[in-house]
C-alpha cells in the first residue's frame, strides 16, 4: 500500500504559454484544502517537478516510476527525496476510468516523463 493515497476526483492537463510550464494534475475537489498531486515540466522538456498537497511537499526529478492501471496511478518516490515528502516512499493516485481528464492526464504523463511511465 502507498504511503500517500490521493482519492482524485478529476485530472487536468494545462499550457501555461506565459510561465513556459505543462501542468498535469489530479485533485480531490476545487476547495483550497483538498489533496491533489501535480507534475509540473517546462514546455521545452526538462526536468519534471512533482508535489503533493503543496509546493512545500514537492521536488524536481523526484519520481523514479509512474504504473498506470485501471485503479490509477501508483508513483514510486526517489529514496533520496523522502525527506521532501513527508518520508513518503509512494503515492498512489485512485482515480476513476471515467473520471474526467484522466485519459488525457495519462497521455501527457506518459510523454512527459517517458520510460518513467509504464502501462500496467
């Protein structure tokens, strides 16, 4: 079982042309307080920045494997990074197949993170 579960309700994939930035994100609710996990990554490639809850909880190249499966995600933490989440060793995502925005929240990871990412 993860150490961090995120029960989302809905996923997003947004451009920020301004900042340069992909966001893919999966949140619980719309409320402020609500858990949510987000990936960030410049436009241009690069290093993927990956938080939970807030950006205090967060890190870049922090991941080390994303399975994708019927039940969601499970993401596997970088033992080194441990401290920067809690000592958290991984979440998991559960998130519904018809959840809207996780199809495409899926298709947006597997090209920003690569062979990182993996079907289960």
């Amino acid at each position: 079982m993860a150490d961090i579960v995120i029960k989302a309700a809905y996923a997003s994939v947004v451009e920020d042309d301004e900042e340069g930035l992909l966001f893919v994100g999966f949140a619980e609710g719309e409320a402020e307080d609500e858990a949510y996990a987000l990936f960030r990554q410049p436009l241009a490639g690069g290093a993927v920045w990956f938080e939970v809850t807030d950006e205090s909880f967060g890190a870049e190249d922090a991941v080390s494997a994303v399975v994708a499966g019927p039940k969601g995600l499970e993401i596997s933490l970088r033992p080194e990074l441990a401290g920067r989440f809690g000592w958290a060793g991984s979440v998991a995502i559960r998130i519904r197949p018809e959840a809207e925005g996780r199809d495409e929240a899926f298709a947006a990871l597997a090209a920003m993170l690569g062979p990182v990412f993996r079907l289960a």
